[in-house]
C-alpha cells in the first residue's frame, strides 16, 4: 500500500517494477478491482484537491482523490450538482471513472465519463492529458478501465445546475415485476432519476413485487418559503447507525426477508410530489452509518448485469432463480439504462440492469451466479466489473466483446504490464 | 487468483494420486480451476491422476515425481512443482493459488515397533511435509497471497495405541501447520488445516471402518466448501469435532480399551 505524496512520487512507484501496481479509492468496491496480492496498491489522499469551480462553463477541476461527498460538499450550496451520482457519495473521482459509475438517471444522462472533459493518466511510460477529442482511444479505456490503463490524477467534470436542495419525488408500489418494468417504460423518460427496488425474497407470485422511486431536482417554486428565508442548501443523511457488537451473520435468510418484507411495507401504494432532501434520495445507505458491518465477517457478493432493452426477461429469470433457491437478497435495485459509453470496458448498455446483494455462505450460491453468467452472456449482456469478485473468466470475452481494443491501447501505454489488479490475473485480462 | 469463495484458479497437490486429492481436483476443475501440478512418488498413477484431472476440467497438467522419503530435497520439490505451475503454458497468470498437502503413509499395528517403519512413516508423513509446507509458504508470501491446506487426521487428535506412529506425526503436523498459520498473519498466506477421520480409501483399504467413517469425496466436499472461509481447522465430517471433544477426555484406560 503507498500513498504517494504528489505526481513525481507516483512516477516513481510505476517505474519501480515488481508485481503489479492498481489504483484504490474508497475501498467501497466489492470486488477485487482495487487489490493487487504481492503487488502496489496505490492510494491517493495527497492528491484530493478540488480546483476552482468555472461557473460560466458549469465545469470544476478536481484531483482524483477527492471523494464525490466533497466534490458535492464544495458546488452544491453554489447551485451546482455532480452529473452522475452512485448509490454512495464515498467514492472518489479517480475510482468513479475507472469504473464509469452511473446513477439513478443513466437512461437520460449517460454514466460520468460522458461528462468528463478532459482527464491526466499517470501510465509507466509517462503522463497523458486525454479527452474524448484528445487520444480518444486512452480516454475511453481509461473510461471504465478499472485502472488498467494508469492511475487517474485530475479530471475535469461538467456539472449540472439546480435550484435546491430538495427532490420532488414521485413513489409507486408495484404487486409484481411485468408491472414495475411497464411502468419504468412506459414513464421513466418523463423524470431525470429513476430506480426500483425489487423484492426477490417473497415467493410465488410475489417474487419481484418492487417499488419504483422516481423524481426531478425541485425548482425554487416547489419548496415553501420557510421563516427566516431559506436555508442554504446542504447534505442531510439520516441519522441510523448499525450498533456495535452485533452478532455475525445478522443477515442471514430470515432477518433479510423480513427486511425485504418491511421495505415493500413502509412503501406507499403511490405518493406523488413528495419533497425529499438530496442525502435521503440519493443515498439511502449513507444514511445508516457502518451498514457494511451488517454482513459479518465473510461478506457478501454483489452481482450486477445488463441486459438489452429486448432481454427483460433475464431480469424476470434471475429475480424467479433466487427466489425458487431461497437465496436471499438484501437489496436488489432495478433500472433502465440508457445508451452506453464508447468504452470498451465501461459496463451500462441500453436495456435493463439489475443489481444483487448477496451474502456469502449458502452452499449453491456459486453455482447459481455461474447458472446466471451463462443466462446473462447469452442475452448478449454482461456483468459489472466494479462489482464481481467471481465472474467465470471464460465469459468475458462474450460480455466484453471489445477487449482487444482494451489490450491494444495497455500495449502502448504500459508495455511492461506493470498495471494490473487481482481482478484483471483473475479474469486473465491482457 | 482466488474468487470471492476461495476458488482457486491454480493448484499444487503434494500427493497428488491419494484419492482425497483427486476427488479435491475433480471438484476444483469443475469450478474454476484450470492449472494443477501434480506432485507424487509414482509416475504411472500421477498419469493417471493427470488424465482425470484434464477430464474434470484441467487445461494445463504439469506432473512432478517426488521422493517424500527424501526430506533434505523436499523443499526442491516445492521448487519444482511452483516452476511447473508458471511454465505449464499460456493462460495461466503463473501464480499458485491453493496448495494441497495430502502427503502420508499409514502405519498398522503389527509393524508399529519396527523401527525402520517407524522412521519411514515419520518421514513421509511429518518431516517431508513440513519441509514441504515451509518452502511452499515461503514461495506464496514471496507472491503475496495465496491458502495451504494441509490433511491431517483425527489419528493425531488423541493418538490410538493402533497406529501410533501415524497418528503422532499428524499430530505434529497438525501442530506445524496451526503455528505455521499464527506465523504467517499479515502475510496474505493462510493455512487451513483438515481432520478427516475414519476414510475408506486406497490407504485404508482391507481395514476395519471406525464409526462416522466417511468417504473422499465428503472430505473433499469439505474441503472445497472450507476454502471458502477463514477457519484455521476443519473437521470432516464436522460431527467429529464433537466426537472428538467428549474422546479427547475420556479416562486413558478406557481410551487404552477402545477397540481398533
């Protein structure tokens, strides 16, 4: 592990040779992307400096270590909003475009990197300042790349502009999947952000039963006057926090379909016009402080794929193979993407995506996420790099069908093949 | 590199043609194993444990014949069997990922007091093995990652006067292996030790089955399910972890009674 103190030092780590050099962020990956056994993983907290924000081009510079919470701490009483927000602010800018995250409003805006206008690359043979008009092919492999092209230094981000703080939210509960999935067709491009969360832990004819969860930025008029004018706009989390000393293994089977069962509960049938603020919408699992340590010690797999627009009913086969095999899923989130990046490792794609929390230890757990790895390639779709730590590597080639582009482009910028991760060794990307 | 539930994708089997080890390969390859080297005394049977190894899955097989009366050159061995894994061809990343050490000769109770067996059997079942083992793990903290497992038995739990030769070398490699475990913390390298008991093989062939006897394939299906967690010892079949609490207490003259 090394944190290097500025760019030179960093040089300095991707010319020394050895075993490998990967790129860390946050450490919120659930997968192997950001660990590299007996090699360098490289943080970077030193280089974490937000630029000035240029008001007039809507654009901020930023160092990649700064984490998305202070990108948006830093702009959002200033009337501006990250284009592209996960499902967790703690994640840094660097780890966000070598995973091309996306957000509730992918069908409309893409994934980050399609508002990234210019990004610096640290690679072994020296520093490249890329941009999607700028050596487009190391931009775009860098974009989603997993680190695999060199470490990400500085970005410089297009942002959007809003009005406050608040979201106005529009809830509906669905009895069943085909209902939620016409719906999302049917009205998702009226609304900036869409998402659903699925119930794949009921059984029979309620598997799959989901509320849909959708909304806009709320413009000035939307939000009453409060005396003494308006408080200036800011994150609010919710204030849960998982105790301490909680017995390993909490969420096992039955905790999580009570948790799936209170979720779908506490839902309204429909509530429209809702006024949320920005931390509860987008965050939902910020708001519960330390939630990760609710899986005990042995974790939990997450699986997410894409499908194409035509293939909804992988998601109906998945949600129906859990549910039949009584794994549980302690949260699964359902939403449309729309046209992907032209990365050749960057993962959304036009269709639907579904994303699987599940935790480790039910004996047929492998073999049912290699049963679906099989189901998911076939459709012509794929699964999220960021997210897997055991993808059968003989499909990837199926799901990425454009590594050769990926490999071409670390040829020229790291002939030595000094980057890599446990993920690439594991999936044998070249 | 191992997945999120310990499978490896290269594997080096110190005793390679035992049918604990096959069945171990059998269901590794059906997973996501692709690299086995096979280490064993006897070349025709490592070709045969090969051939099944490559049906279960295997793409690359490389075989080493080993000596495990030989200790001075066990760590050698090791040598020769990681060189084997990084030079079996193309697609492997060339790291070891799982080391299985299924290494051991059985001692009877009518040759128990010669003392040339004796010797043997502490050899090829203790000495050869840790030599074996701290050359392995030498190599796998060298790599940075990377799981030993190492088949004891529950002979060396509380040693029978029915072979106490063996039992007492596993009970001394079950020891190595615990410490060596503690020792490599921070490492990346973990070590996993393994208790079957009674199981009917080649090795226990022709004699009388202990009570909870077991077969291969379930230890091996504990095995697999057990690289999937931290646990630093496992039983198999687990029950014996109980059975084995309540025999470890018993009076020595009625453990001295017991049949077998």
């Amino acid at each position: 592990m090394a944190q290097p103190r500025d760019g030179a030092a960093l040089r300095a780590l991707l010319d020394a040779g050895g075993h490998g050099l990967i790129p860390r962020g946050l450490g919120r990956s659930y997968g192997d992307a950001a660990q590299c056994g007996g090699g360098t993983v490289v943080e970077l907290p030193h280089l974490s400096r937000i630029r000035e924000l240029d008001e007039d081009a809507g654009a901020i510079e930023v160092e990649a270590g700064a984490s998305l919470d202070a990108v948006m701490r830093h702009t959002l009483g200033r009337g501006w909003f990250p284009p592209v927000t996960p499902g967790t602010r703690q994640v840094t800018i660097g780890g966000a475009l070598a995973a091309d995250v996306h957000g509730k409003n992918h069908h409309r805006d893409g994934s980050i990197c399609r508002h990234v206008t210019e990004l610096t690359l640290e690679a072994p043979g020296g520093t490249h300042v890329v941009a999607p008009d700028r050596d487009a092919e190391l931009f775009w492999a860098t974009a989603g790349g997993m680190g695999l092209t060199g470490v990400i230094t500085r970005a410089t981000l297009r942002l959007l502009p809003v009005e406050t703080d608040q979201m106005v939210v529009d809830t509906d509960r669905f009895e069943d999947l085909d209902a939620v999935m016409a719906a999302m067709e049917e009205g998702d491009h009226r609304y900036r952000y869409s998402v659903a969360w699925v119930d794949c832990t009921a059984g029979g004819r309620r598997a799959g039963r989901a509320v849909l969860t959708r909304g806009d930025h709320a413009r000035r008029e939307d939000v009453p006057l409060r005396r003494g004018g308006r408080r200036p706009p800011g994150i609010q989390d919710g204030h849960l926090r998982v105790p301490e000393g909680l017995p390993a293994h909490l969420l096992n089977g039955l905790t999580i379909r009570a948790f799936n069962e209170a979720w779908y509960r506490r839902a309204p049938r429909r509530r429209h016009g809702e006024l949320q603020p920005l931390g509860r919408f987008f965050h939902p699992l910020d708001g519960v402080a330390d939630w990760n340590r609710l899986y005990g010690p042995r974790g939990f797999v997450q699986y997410q794929f894409a499908v194409g627009p035509a293939h909804g009913e992988v998601v109906r086969q998945a949600v129906d193979l859990l549910s039949a095999r009584r794994l549980p899923s302690f949260l699964a989130v359902l939403k449309r993407f729309g046209p992907g990046d032209p990365g050749p490792l960057s993962f959304p794609m036009a269709g639907w995506t579904l994303a699987l929390d599940l935790p480790v230890g039910p004996p047929t757990l492998p073999a049912s996420l290699d049963e679906l790895d099989g189901v998911v390639a076939a459709a012509g779709g794929r699964v999220y790099l960021a997210k897997d730590a055991r993808l059968r590597p003989e499909l990837l080639a199926t799901m990425y069908p454009r590594l050769p582009e990926l490999a071409a482009v670390r040829r020229r910028v790291d002939p030595a093949g000094m980057l890599r991760s446990d993920l690439s060794r594991r999936l044998g990307i070249d | 590199m191992l997945d999120a539930f310990g499978q490896p994708q290269s594997i080096v089997v110190l005793g390679g043609t035992s049918d604990i080890a096959g069945a171990v390969v059998d269901r590794l390859c059906a997973r996501r194993c692709r690299t086995v080297v096979l280490a064993g005394r006897d070349a025709e049977r490592l070709a045969e444990s090969a051939a099944r190894a490559e049906e279960a899955g295997a793409e690359r097989v490389a075989q080493v014949v080993v000596d495990a009366t030989d200790v001075p050159g066990a760590a050698a061995s090791v040598e020769r069997c990681f060189a084997a894994a990084g030079d079996v061809g193309a697609g492997g990343d060339g790291n070891v990922d799982v080391v299985l050490v299924a290494v051991g000769v059985l001692s009877g109770r009518e040759d128990e007091l010669d003392a040339a067996h004796a010797a043997r059997v502490a050899a090829v079942t203790y000495a050869w093995p840790v030599a074996a083992i701290t050359r392995a793990a030498a190599l796998l903290a060298e790599q940075g990652y990377g799981r030993i497992v190492v088949l004891s038995s529950v002979a060396g739990v509380r040693v029978r006067r029915a072979n106490f030769v063996y039992g007492s070398a596993k009970a001394g490699l079950d020891a190595f292996a615990r410490g060596l475990g503690d020792a490599l913390q921070g490492t990346g390298v973990s070590v996993q030790v393994v208790r079957p008991g009674f199981v009917r093989t080649k090795m226990t062939e022709g004699m009388p089955a202990a009570p909870f006897a077991t077969t291969a394939d379930a230890v091996a299906d504990v095995v697999v399910a057990g690289l999937g967690t931290p646990a630093s010892v496992l039983w198999a079949p687990p029950v014996l972890r109980a059975v084995f609490a309540v025999l470890s207490r018993l009076p020595a003259a009625i453990w001295r009674r017991l049949p077998g």
